[in-house]
C-alpha cells in the first residue's frame, strides 16, 4: 500500500462531518502533508499517493493499481488532501465507522466535541 501500510492513520483523524458510511475529517499530525486517495470495488483497489518519503508504486511512481482484500466493503474509498480527508465505505469498515457528526460534535455512537476516530470506535 502506499506510504507504508496506509497513506492514512484513521486513527488520528477527527470528525468534523460524519452521515453513517461517509465522513469528513481532519487529519492533525505533522504527516498530513502532501495528497493520497484511494477507491474499490470489491477487492480491486486503485492507489495514489504523492506525500514526502512515499515509496514509489509499481507501474508508476505514484499510481498502483492491484487486488486487494481490504475488508468486506464492496465499495470503499478516501481522498487526502493535506490536513482534509473524505472518507466512505459500504458497508462500513475499521477505517469508515458508522458515525453521526456535525460541525465537530459527533452524535452517535458517543457522544463529545473533535472526537478522534480511534475514541469513536472504541466500544
């Protein structure tokens, strides 16, 4: 995958705008530099990544088309663009939760104000 195992830590990220499988967020680490996406359909998954010290991928230097299982989402995508990622997946996934959010205050499945992602999936 691109940059390491992911382009994204979803962990870090904080809800800003969540309607059950799509969510918009902010990335707040100092790694959110540069742009990365990636879309799928079932386990074909096309990457593109373009951030400081990301590996080149294969057959171009940003640019990786391959099969990957990456869950049990029949559709999954994520677009990163410096401090700002949209993220969906259907059905949602470990790095899509199902979550409500508006303006920063997410409303279910906890309650609180710039949640990280990792708070919200805790159970």
């Amino acid at each position: 995958m691109c940059c390491g195992d992911d382009a994204v830590n979803e962990d870090n990220l904080v809800l800003c705008f969540a309607i059950c499988c799509v969510n918009l967020s902010i990335y707040p680490t100092c790694d959110c530099i540069g742009c990365s996406g990636k879309a799928g359909i079932c386990c074909l998954n096309a990457e593109l990544c373009c951030k400081p010290g990301a590996p080149p991928l294969f057959p171009f230097c940003c640019v990786g088309i391959q099969p990957e299982c990456d869950g049990c989402s029949i559709i999954n995508g994520q677009c990163h663009v410096c401090c700002g990622v949209l993220s969906c997946a259907l059905p949602c996934n470990q790095e899509v939760p199902v979550a409500v959010s508006v303006a920063g205050l997410t409303l279910f499945p906890k309650c609180g104000f710039c949640l990280t992602q990792k708070e919200v999936m805790e159970r």
